[in-house]
C-alpha cells in the first residue's frame, strides 16, 4: 500500500500512557490538513493507524487518482492509461477484511466511489480511443440525461458527462460517512484534530 508520504511525528508520553501521531492528510511537501491524532499504543500501533488515516475523508482513498484531459490530445491516451492503473490499485487495496470491522461501512463506500471514478476513466479512454461516447448506465444508475449530443466538442462532452455523472452517484451513495468514521475512533479511543496549513 502507498503510505510513504505519511510521514508522522510520533510522541509518547509514559505518564498517561498516549501517543500522538501528526499525519499529512494530503501527499507532497506542503499538505492541506494534518491529522494531529492522540491514542493509546498499547491498543494500537502506529503504523495501523496511519494506515487508517488513509481512508480519512481528505486523504488518501478519497481523492481520486486521475486528471482533467478536456483537450483529447493524443498524448492524453497514455496518461489516462497510467491513472486506470492507479485507480485499479485503489480499488484493489479497498478490502473491508483488511480493516477492523468498525470500518467496513467506509471502506465499502470509498470502494464504490472509487470503482466508480475507475469506469468513469475508462468510458473517457474509450472515447479519445474511439470517438465512443460514454454508457447511460453503471451498476443500476441510470445516467442517459448526462449524454451530451456527439456533435458536441470534446471539452464540452467531457465536462458535462463526468460532472453530470458523478453527482448522479453522489445522489445515490450518498458523502462520506462522517459518523461512522467517528464512531471507529471513538471505538479504539483515538482522538483526532486537525490543523490547517493554509495561510502559513
């Protein structure tokens, strides 16, 4: 699994017996959000829950993995390739029996989200491909009223099928479950803050 840019800052203190991990939520020298997070080491270790962390709602598995490619340059084709891949690794690693039980309904819906972003990717590839415009239809979710007319620019057909398509998922699964993942810390008795580096 890709945790190598959480780098934390881990601190014990033997009075109380808690530990405090600062978790980048975002990649890159210069994260949006740290997760300043305080847990008890002998109930948990460190390296589970930085790997928890990454199914925060602005962290890793929440973000989807490919670009804007509006311009349908062939170059394009490739690196939407390299970002199918990408996102397949996401949805591969998104396994509930990997985490404790008081996650699955997260990591079920980061799955969904994620599969979904990976068949978006791949109606787009099939179209700088092909010209094929993308289904009116995913698993169920009926999304013929985001087709845009083929006559319709490149730039125009993606823009409005992607947006369209994803609030129509929106729509149906609903956002992040915020109570769950808040009933999980409380569960294994983490407490969690966070810090803003914008403006600094």
């Amino acid at each position: 699994m890709l945790i190598g840019f959480l780098i934390a800052l881990f601190l014990t203190s033997p009075a109380n017996n808690e530990a405090t991990l600062r978790v980048p939520l975002q990649p890159g020298p210069k994260p949006e959000e740290i997760a300043v997070l305080t847990y008890n080491p002998s109930r948990v270790s460190a390296e589970d829950v930085k790997k928890w962390m990454l199914l925060h709602e602005s962290a890793y598995y929440h973000t989807p993995a490919f670009g804007s490619y509006p311009d349908c340059k062939p170059e394009d084709v490739s690196k939407l390739e390299e970002d199918i891949q990408k996102t397949e690794q996401l949805v591969n690693d998104l396994d509930h029996n990997d985490y404790p039980k008081e996650l699955a309904d997260v990591v079920r819906y980061l799955k969904a989200l994620q599969s979904f972003w990976l068949w978006m990717e791949q109606q787009e590839l099939a179209y700088l491909k092909t010209g094929k415009l993308p289904q009116a239809e995913y698993n169920g979710l009926n999304l013929k009223a985001c087709q845009a007319p083929s006559n319709k620019t490149c730039s125009e057909i993606f823009n409005r099928w992607h947006n369209c398509a994803n609030n129509e998922l929106m729509k149906q699964i609903g956002s992040y479950p915020k109570e769950k993942w808040k009933a999980f810390l409380d569960s294994f008795g983490i407490q969690e803050r966070l810090e803003s580096t914008l403006g600094e």
